[in-house]
C-alpha cells in the first residue's frame, strides 16, 4: 500500500478531487457518486496465479459489506479505468469483475446491486463489438488491452487474473 498513495495522490490531483477520507483504509474514492472503490487484488487467492469467478466476486465484496461496481456515468467510466491503468504498474495488467450481468435473462443487463436494468438512453461502455455472447457470455468484466477497460461480457467462470472491484457508500 505504501507504494501506492503518491500515485492515487497524483491521480486525484489530476482529477482536482481530494482524495475521500471517511473510506477505510485501503478503499479510495474519486468521485462523490463512485463512493468508496477497493480493488480486490486480494481476493480468490490474490495477484499471485489467483483470479475469481463472478459469484466469488460478488461474494468477496459482500462479505466486507460492499457490493461489484456499478457505472453510471463516462465519469465514473474514466475514474475507475484512470486506476486500473494506474495498477498496472503495479500489478501488471488485470481485468476487473462489475456488478453487471444477464443470467436472469439474456439480452437484459441487469446492475446487480440497484437492480436497474442497462435499457437504451442509460449509461453503457461496451467496447467494441460487446456485448457478443449471447447465453454463453453472461457476467460482465472491464477488460485491459484492446478493450482498454471498456466492458465485454465474458463467461461466468473462473478467470485468472481477474478481480473484483467493489463499492459501498
Ligand atoms: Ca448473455
Ligand atoms: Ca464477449
């Protein structure tokens, strides 16, 4: 952690937002709607040969009384991708579970937490060609890359090098 303060300084410096002192350690927050966001590196066995499937995602962030990121705006879009870049110097790169999804019906993308669907006129960042997978792709991910953290469904499964980001108010 100490090595990432001076950038998660930098990065709110950069937005012209202070950092949000009421998140506990370790959670940082960048914009008043966003709350407080941890970056789950921890979970499902951590960074080192580790990753999680969707519903351990979930899980992981429930069990510290958050919930998997939801994304309203292309603010809250680009505060979240401004620090999965910044934890590639980190961590190398990582994709990141979000609380979307269209297990209950395909085709219906569902905010989990809110339980708001994703219906024309709101807020989406699908990358290119997302969402493709129709029933067999059913969980949401913010993927590194050439979807430069734009989302993309993908399986449900197990997935290494992929984490949860989390989110409570
Ligand atoms: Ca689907
Ligand atoms: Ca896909």
């Amino acid at each position: 952690m100490a090595r990432f303060i001076p950038i998660l300084f930098l990065i709110s410096q950069a937005f012209g937002h202070s950092l949000y002192t009421q998140c506990p350690p370790g959670w940082i927050s960048m914009s008043p709607s966003l709350g407080c966001l941890l970056y789950h590196t921890e979970a499902c066995g951590g960074v080192q040969g580790g990753g999680c499937d969707w519903i351990q995602a979930t899980e992981s962030c429930q069990s510290i009384g958050a919930w998997l990121v939801e994304i309203h705006s292309g603010d809250e879009q680009n505060f979240i991708v401004t620090m999965a870049k910044a934890l590639e110097l980190i961590h190398g790169p990582l994709d990141w579970w979000i609380g979307l999804n269209d297990l209950g019906n395909e085709g219906n993308w569902l905010w989990q937490h809110s339980r708001s669907n994703l219906t024309s006129g709101k807020f989406s960042s699908w990358g290119l060609g997302e969402p493709n997978g129709t029933y067999l792709e059913n969980c949401a991910a913010m993927s590194y890359g050439s979807l430069n953290y734009r989302w993309s469904d993908l399986g449900c499964g197990k997935r290494a090098r992929t984490f949860p980001i989390c989110q409570k108010f």
